[in-house]
C-alpha cells in the first residue's frame, strides 16, 4: 500500500505492507490526516521512531471481528494500552507502561492507504461533525487535557504562550472558562480569529512579566518555554504542553525561589472534543493552511514548517 514512513528519512513507498487484522483491532481506511508538530519533530529524530507517521485522523472502519464497527466514521484514542495493569485498572491508560502510541511509539500511524487500532480506542463521529473538523479531534482532545487534570478559575489571568497549531487549539479551550485570557505569539498574522474571540493577544516583548496565574507554553521550543517561565507569577502555574528534540536549558532554581508549581500536559478525552465541536464552540476552519494527496507528502510536511494546520488527503 502507499505509505508515507520515516526511517532515518521521510520518503513516500508504494509497496509498505499492509496492516493484518489483529483480535480487539480494526481496520481503518483514512479519509484526512493532519500533519502536527510532533511528526515534524520525530523526523528531527524525536522518540527515536522509524515507521508510517502520522496519529491525527478521520476515518471509516472497513474491517473488524466486531462487525457492527464496519462502515463507521471513527476518529481514535493514539494510546492503545494494555488494559489489564495496575496503572490500566486505576484509569491511567495513557501511562499504561505497555502501551504502543499510534505514529509515535511501537505502532505505524496514519499516513497510509491503511492502519490498525484497538477497537477500545475508536469513538464514532456524530453526522453533523464534517472531516475537516473531525480530524481537529487528537489536539483538540490535548488541549482540554489541561481542564481534565488541573482546575482553572474563571477569575485567573491565564496565558498561552505559542499561536501555532496546538496553541490555537488550547486558545479555544480556555477562553470557554471565562479566564482573563492572552494569548503570547510571533504570527499576528494569525490572530484575527482568536481577537474576534474575546482573546486578547501580544508579542512576547509586550507581555508584562511575572503576572499571570497560569501560564502554557506549546511553542514547542526552548526559547518559548524561558518566555512562558518569565510570565508566571511567584506561586503561580507553568505548565509544559509541547514536546521537541533537543534538551532544554531551563534554569530550575527560579522555580523554587518563586515556588512555581511545574506541571506537564500530554494526552487528553476525546467524547468531550467531539462534543465542542458537534456544538460548534470550536472553528477549525481558519486554521487549515492547506491540503495536499498523500502522493505529495513530502510537500506537504515541507509547506507544515511554520504553518497551521496541513492536511493529507488519503481517501475519499
């Protein structure tokens, strides 16, 4: 099958094998596929990865021992755990220490003409949520991992550090909180969506330091996270939402001067994303840069450096 896979280089192949069907697995043809920034930064040699890319996707179930999941337009979970460990029976399946993650770790992903996922991962998309807001699902889902796990007050100043793909997502999130929101990018050019809003939004040279409760980073880079670390107040909340190759010189002795609460952010539900978008309380039709087959991925990731959000087209 034509896949697009990363093994020391990103190279489309005609002949990649395609995925047998596993028990408790299904068969998925993806209809689009989105290209983030962690599939850009696992060809920088990120999780040190080698297979088919790609975790953010719509598609239609065409093969499954459980037949009533055949013919389904499903979108699906990345993490395919175990189900039967200690840290599965305490509801911590994103931890799961067997798990495989779909494009990332241990499992191919989604930017082929056919992959697998457990059936425990899949959710169905309701009729009125279009493919091109469906495939928003995965960061969406992040995004609101930050509400899942840590309580934001209404009357809090919360700032986004990074307007790029996942930023426009946890924008969207939060402001649906009532917090006293900024959002903290480079692209002004990007920023009519979130000012019509309500959001207010600032160059980092014009944010005022050390003056809000909670701070996001999801730039992404090291030089984002020193800004999002110089924004949060004495006992204020920094929380790490994006991941990228390379280490990271953040000095951590401030953050104990300041008793700064540090926490991290990865995976988050997927009911509640199809829920906002189902209402609408989400747009993602601004943010799709362009659209390109899956014959042409390697344009496409090229055009997804320093852009919002790139699709792939892999079926109809």
């Amino acid at each position: 099958m034509l896949a697009l896979i990363f093994d020391d280089q990103l190279r489309l192949t005609a002949d990649y094998p395609a995925p047998p069907l596993r028990p408790g697995e299904a068969l998925i043809r993806p209809h689009l596929a989105g290209i983030c920034n962690t599939d850009i930064e696992l060809t920088r040699g990120y999780m040190g990865f080698r297979g088919v890319l790609g975790h953010e996707f719509v598609g239609t179930v065409v093969a499954c021992d459980d037949e009533t999941w055949v013919g389904e337009r499903v979108v699906g979970e990345i993490n395919a755990a175990c189900l039967t460990c200690p840290t599965c029976l305490r509801g911590d399946y994103t931890h799961c220490p067997q798990r495989t993650t779909l494009g990332i770790a241990q499992r191919d992903g989604v930017m082929a003409e056919l992959f697998s996922l457990p059936v425990s991962c899949l959710l169905r998309v309701p009729p009125g949520v279009s493919d091109e807001a469906a495939v928003f699902t995965e960061p969406l889902a992040a995004a609101l991992a930050i509400l899942d796990l840590h309580h934001l007050r209404p009357t809090e100043r919360v700032a986004v550090v990074g307007d790029g793909k996942l930023g426009a997502m946890i924008v969207q999130t939060l402001r649906l909180t009532g917090c006293d929101l900024t959002l903290v990018g480079r692209h002004p050019e990007r920023w009519e969506l979130f000012q019509r809003q309500g959001v207010r939004c600032m160059l980092g040279s014009d944010a005022p330091p050390a003056q809000f409760d909670f701070v996001v980073d999801c730039t992404g880079q090291a030089a984002g996270l020193a800004t999002a670390r110089a924004l949060v107040r004495p006992r204020g909340r920094l929380l790490l939402k994006s991941t990228f190759h390379g280490p990271s010189q953040l000095d951590l002795t401030p953050l104990v001067i300041d008793e700064v609460l540090l926490l991290g952010s990865r995976c988050g539900p997927f009911a509640p994303a199809l829920r906002l978008l189902e209402r609408g309380l989400i747009e993602t039709a601004p943010l799709i840069h362009a659209r390109y087959p899956l014959a042409e991925a390697a344009t496409a990731f090229a055009a997804a450096h320093g852009a919002l959000k790139v699709l792939l087209e892999i079926a109809a």
